[in-house]
C-alpha cells in the first residue's frame, strides 16, 4: 500500500474526490496519510479532519524563505514516509531542487488541456477565464507529473469537457471538476500506487 501525501491551497474538492475515491475503492493501492495546506484558512483541511487524516499548515511567508518553506515540506513528507505526492489546487510553484528531489513522485491536476492555458500565472479561475476569453469550444483537465517547468511536466491523464455557450469562469469550472478532474485524478492515483505497488513485487 502506497503512502500519498496531498498538498493543498484551498477548497479541498479534489482531496474530498480522492478521499471519496479511498471509501469507494476506486483508490485501493494507495492511502492519503498526511494533508498539507500552504494556508491556515483553506477547507480543505476541516475535510482532513473529518476523514481522520493528519493535516499541516507550512507557510512560505512564516518560513521566512522558499527554502525555509521548502525544507519544511520535505522534512514533512519524509517524516510521512510519503512515496506519492499529490498537488490538489496547491497554489505554490515548486523550484527545480525541490522538483528533483522527489523526481516522479510529485503529480499535479491542471484544469485545462495542457499545453492551452497553463504555466506560471495561470490558476484558478485565471485558467477558465482565459479558455473563456480565447473562445474554445473545448476544455478540460490534465494530471501530469510536476518538473521544474511549472506545468511542464509529463502528461499521465487528460479528459476534455465542452464549454457552452452562456458559460462564466464558475460554471465552466464547476463543469471541468465535475465531469474531469474529480475523476482522472483519483484514477491516476489508484494507476501510479498499483504499478509502483506491482514493480516491488517483481
Ligand atoms: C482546481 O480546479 C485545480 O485544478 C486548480 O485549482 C482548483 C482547486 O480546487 N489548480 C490549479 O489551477 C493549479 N495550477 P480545489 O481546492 O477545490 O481542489
């Protein structure tokens, strides 16, 4: 059983979808066993709390530094024995020595269809206001590894959802949730944890 760790930011639906997911069986390789949250604010850690599940807070700006902060991470997903990381709306960029560190361990759900709308500045809603803005008739979501480049990393899942006419920036990202992320992202999950799980057992 693969030990995951997830980072988080904000409302915490996609660690409920991965929470869900455990309950459910869709995960069954893998178990969340620590939450970090870069803010104290974010929901998403009262979901951990109500699955039982330990939850940090590590703040950059209380670190002093993006090494202090970054150390602190490390030094908490070490203590976890965490082989799988997992940025759930975690709305830091992450530096290339802490990328390598944890080379291939560390997967991101992006809510477009990479390479449209991503890199450095797009989050959030930024993301669908720009699909919105551009006009496509498509977007989605990608669960792709995380490397220095920030959305860069190799590709694992995609799924496109139509945009519709009338759509704002919250409709289209409750639709891309609802219908993409909430579930690519656990099914990567289970996909990486069972072939790491069946590589040991080799
Ligand atoms: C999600 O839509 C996620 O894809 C996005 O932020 C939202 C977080 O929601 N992530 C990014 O934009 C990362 N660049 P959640 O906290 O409810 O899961």
């Amino acid at each position: 059983m693969k030990r995951i760790c997830v980072l988080v930011s904000g409302g915490g639906t996609n660690l409920q979808a991965i929470l869900e997911a455990q309950t459910s069986g869709i995960i069954k390789s893998g178990r969340v066993v620590l939450v970090i949250s870069n803010r104290k604010a974010a929901y998403a850690l009262e979901r951990a709390k109500t699955a039982g599940i330990e939850s940090k807070v590590i703040n950059r700006l209380k670190c002093g530094s993006r090494e202090a902060f970054e150390s602190a991470l490390a030094n908490a997903i070490e203590a976890a024995h965490a082989d799988l990381i997992v940025l759930a709306g975690f709305m830091e960029i992450l530096s290339p020595a802490f990328t390598r560190r944890f080379e291939r361990r560390i997967i991101n759900i992006h809510p477009s269809l990479i390479p449209s709308f991503c890199g450095e500045g797009f989050y959030g809603l930024k993301v669908h206001e720009a699909a919105l803005a551009r006009g496509v008739k498509l977007s989605g979501a990608t669960v792709h590894y995380v490397n220095e480049i920030p959305d860069g990393g190799e590709i694992l899942c995609q799924k496109a959802v139509e945009v519709l006419d009338g759509d704002t920036p919250e409709t289209l990202q409750l639709r891309i949730m609802k219908q993409a992320e909430w579930i690519i992202l656990p099914e990567t999950i289970e996909k990486l944890c069972r072939e790491g799980t069946q590589e040991e057992t080799i």
